[in-house]
C-alpha cells in the first residue's frame, strides 16, 4: 500500500489501537478464573513505558491476587463510605445539625464529594455498589510525590496505559479510584503494602475475564474544540 492508498484507508478505516480505545468499557462483572499471570506481567510493562513529565516515571504498581486481601480492603472502604454518608447525609431526620458540618466538608472535599461520587459512596455504604466487582487481580498505583511537573498526570496515563493493554489482550477492567478511602485516615492498607514517603495512593485498577460482552461504543458528550489553522479559526464538534 503506497501513502495515497494507506491514507484513503484510514480515512474509511479505523485502526485495532483506536477500536481498542472507542470499544472500551468499564466491567463491573467478572468470571472468578484468575488471569494467567504473564498477561498481568505485560499489562505492566505497559504502565513502565507510559510517557511521564521529565521522564521521572513517578509510579510504583502494586499487584493483588490474593481475594482475601481484596475482600478485607473492600471491607475496609465500605466501613469508610457508611462513616463519610452518616456524616454527610444530613437530610436523615433528626440529623440536621450535621448540616454545618457536611457543608464543610463538601466545601474542603468538593472533588470527591460531588454529588456524583457521593451517590456512589452512599451505594457502596448500601452494599448496592461493589468495589472490585469481583475482579481477581487488581494493580494500585501509587504515585512519587517528589514526580516532576505532575505525577498524579504521569499516573494516569500509566493506569491508561495498563488498562488499554489489558483490553487488547481480551481482558475487562475498571478503575477504583473509591479504594482511595482505604489509603487514607484510621485503619489505613499504606502499612499492610508497606508504603511510606515518598509513595501516595493514586488509584487502583481491576482486571479479569468479563462475564458476558461489555465492550463497544456508547454515546459521549460532545465537547466543542477551537481550531485554529492559517490564520483562521472554527470551532468543530
Ligand atoms: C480515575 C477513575 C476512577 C474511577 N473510579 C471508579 C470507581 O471507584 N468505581 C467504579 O465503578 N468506576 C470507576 N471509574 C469508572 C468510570 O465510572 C467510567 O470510566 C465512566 O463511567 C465511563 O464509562 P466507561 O469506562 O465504560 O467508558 C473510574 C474511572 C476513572 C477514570
């Protein structure tokens, strides 16, 4: 195929690495058989050569397959989401005066206590939302605080790395970021997989065999882009 013939493809065509990026779902149900453990051993070498600010590779992956101990941190983060909802959900009756307070703390936390996530803390704290979802091997990224630029960045395109590899290898996957509540406050996992400066969770990733097809394209919002090219501008959608 000559340039003119292979561009013409492409622009009726898409590649396998962008079928793999459109295709791409979050799996929230998995089959209990473990993944073969060279496919997580080349899911992380993906995650080693991610691109990163300065080239400082800001990361350390730690790698559970053991589903005790993903049960116990499991565990763990639904205590924390019934902890945070009972303090946050003030519209209980007779709880009003927590008003103040849940107002604070919203205020300080406005990221991880959007209304979005806190829906999703309270079903956790229900038991109506998993965690893992039953994912036999999951990959926590902690980050080097010490990274250049911004290592929480360099992380999630490692993450992003690992998790398109996984998929192009048949696997499912879904980021955790809520297992953040585990590393963080009283009764902390940094002790348990021994990190300490200058390491910091990040967010962790689930991988396993899906049960049934999640994969394929749903709709995206559609974000405006400015274009500027030969001194005009357009927007395109
Ligand atoms: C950094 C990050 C953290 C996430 N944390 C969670 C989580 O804790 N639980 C969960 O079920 N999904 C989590 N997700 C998955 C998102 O909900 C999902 O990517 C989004 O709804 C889009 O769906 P899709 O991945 O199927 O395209 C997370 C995604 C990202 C990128």
């Amino acid at each position: 195929m000559d340039k003119t013939e292979r561009l013409e493809w492409l622009n009726n065509n898409r590649t396998e690495t962008e079928e793999i990026i459109l295709r791409r779902r979050s799996v929230r149900l998995y089959k209990k058989e473990q993944v073969p453990e060279f496919m997580i051993k080349r899911i992380l070498e993906t995650g080693r050569y991610a691109p990163s600010a300065g080239n400082y590779q800001p990361w350390k992956f730690v790698v559970v397959r053991d589903g005790k101990i993903i049960d116990q941190l499991t565990d763990t983060v639904i205590d924390k989401c019934k902890s945070l909802k009972k303090i946050i959900d003030y519209r209980r009756p007779g709880f009003g005066w927590l008003r103040p307070i849940a107002n604070l703390l919203i205020r300080l936390k406005s990221n991880e206590l959007h209304p979005a996530p806190f829906g999703a803390i309270s079903m956790i704290a229900d038991g109506t939302l998993g965690l893992y979802h039953g994912a036999p091997t999951v990959i926590f990224i902690f980050k080097d605080v010490r990274g250049v630029s911004n290592p929480d960045l360099d992380c999630g395109i490692a993450g992003q790395n690992m998790v398109l590899a996984a998929h192009s290898l048949g696997l499912g996957t879904c980021w955790v970021g809520f297992a953040k509540l585990a590393f963080e406050g009283k009764n902390n996992w940094n002790d348990f997989f021994k990190i300490k400066y200058p390491y910091k969770f990040i967010s962790s990733i689930g991988i396993g065999w899906c049960k049934g097809d999640p994969d394929g394209m749903i709709p995206r919002q559609t974000h405006a882009i400015d274009w500027y090219e030969d001194n005009e501008s357009k927007t395109i959608f």
